[in-house]
C-alpha cells in the first residue's frame, strides 16, 4: 500500500493499493466507472459515477484505476465533522469532456460539492495517486483541446515526446486545477509513480493490462 506522505488532521486512513495488496483492506463497493464526471454520496444505491464521497465513519470508500488518477480528498465540515471523497480521474473526468453536467471536471466538481456541504476549500488534504505521467501519457491533439478550456491550463503541461505527439502531465493538470480552486499546496500528499513505468508494482492499461486495477481508497476512522 502507498500511503500519503501528509499527517492529516481529521481521523482518517487512507492509501494507493498496488498489485502486492491483498483484497481484504479494499473497498467492498465498486462503483461503474464511465470517465465522466458524477460524484455520489456512499449511501446512495447509485451503481454509476465516478466518484463517491461520505461522512461516515467506517465506511472504506475508493476508484479503481490502472492509468487515470485517483484523487482523494478530506477535510472537516462546518460543524468539524469529516467529509472524504474518492474521485476517478482521466483526461475525460480531468476536463469534463462529454460530460453535459455543469462546473467543468471531475475534480471541481468534487470540490463544489464540499463546499454545498459547508466546507472551506483550504482545509481539505488532498493526494492524487499514481498514474500515468507525463513521461508516458502520449494524447491526440483533442485532449490537449480540451484540457484548454480550463481555467486553470498552462502551456507548460503540455510537452512534444519523443514521437513528436503531445505529451500530458495530467498530474500537473489537476495540481493546476486544485490551487485554482484554493485547495492550500501544503496539504498536498500525493505519490507521483507513474504506472506505465513500474510494472513491479502497478497496473497499466497503456501498457497493455486489460483487467488489474489499483485502488485510490479513503476511510473516516
Ligand atoms: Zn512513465
């Protein structure tokens, strides 16, 4: 298990699985994950979205992912009681591609919900999990389009690989994202391990993995 290199201040537990862990310390629930941008709570009977969150303790909550990011988020709510949430993040959940729902990606989306429910962006400790990078993550000129239309884009996440295609650094893209939406940097605990480059330890789709997943998971203890 990959573990946040941050101490949260709230009673939480939370972890990366890779393909070392066993099934017993991952979420039971799993979701059906469309590359789109739905965010539902945990106690909802809803079988599809690409995110969950809770405000329950116990409840172990999480994504599967085997190249997309996944994004873990916590954080108190106005009253001091924890919130967590588990995002599912490709370059479609990143930028809201195809997804019709307002607020842009996945990642805004989630944090709009915290703060409907009262919270304040700037005390949620966040980690994005491995994933491919930027190394790795050649894209068709439609992803770089439509990772444009977002406020927070820079040029500089974009760079030419060695075939000459765009790269993306869809870490850098949500990183950009998150302290546009006042998320504070020093509460940021992700583990930047690209999957393509470790197959010791992680799946990959890009790499030709159709079936392993990883978990991105978070548990209010
Ligand atoms: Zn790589």
């Amino acid at each position: 298990m990959l573990v946040p290199d941050l101490q949260p201040p709230l009673p939480l537990a939370w972890g990366f699985s890779t393909r070392l862990d066993s099934p017993e310390d991952l979420p039971v629930r799993r979701l059906d994950q469309v590359h789109r941008c739905g965010i539902v709570e945990a106690s909802d009977a809803v079988a599809e979205g690409d995110g969950l969150w809770t405000t329950k303790p116990g409840v172990r909550i999480g994504v599967r992912v085997a190249d997309c990011v996944p994004v873990l988020l916590a954080g108190p709510l106005a009253d001091g009681s924890p919130w967590a949430a588990a995002l599912h993040a490709g370059w479609r959940g990143a930028t809201g591609h195809g997804d019709p729902g307002p607020g842009g990606g996945i990642l805004r989306r989630g944090v709009a919900r915290y703060r409907a429910l009262g919270g304040h962006p700037a005390d949620l400790v966040w980690a994005f999990g491995p994933a491919i990078l930027a190394c790795h993550f050649e894209v068709g000129g439609e992803v770089i389009a439509a990772a444009r239309q977002d406020p927070a884009w820079h040029e500089e996440l974009c760079s030419e690989g060695p075939s000459g295609k765009p790269h993306l650094d869809l870490h850098g893209f949500l990183r950009a994202q998150a302290l546009d939406l006042g998320l504070d940097a020093a509460k940021d605990g992700s583990v930047a391990l690209c999957t393509v480059c470790r197959p010791d330890l992680l799946h990959s789709y890009r790499r030709g993995e159709t079936t392993g997943r990883q978990w991105g998971w978070i548990e209010i203890r």
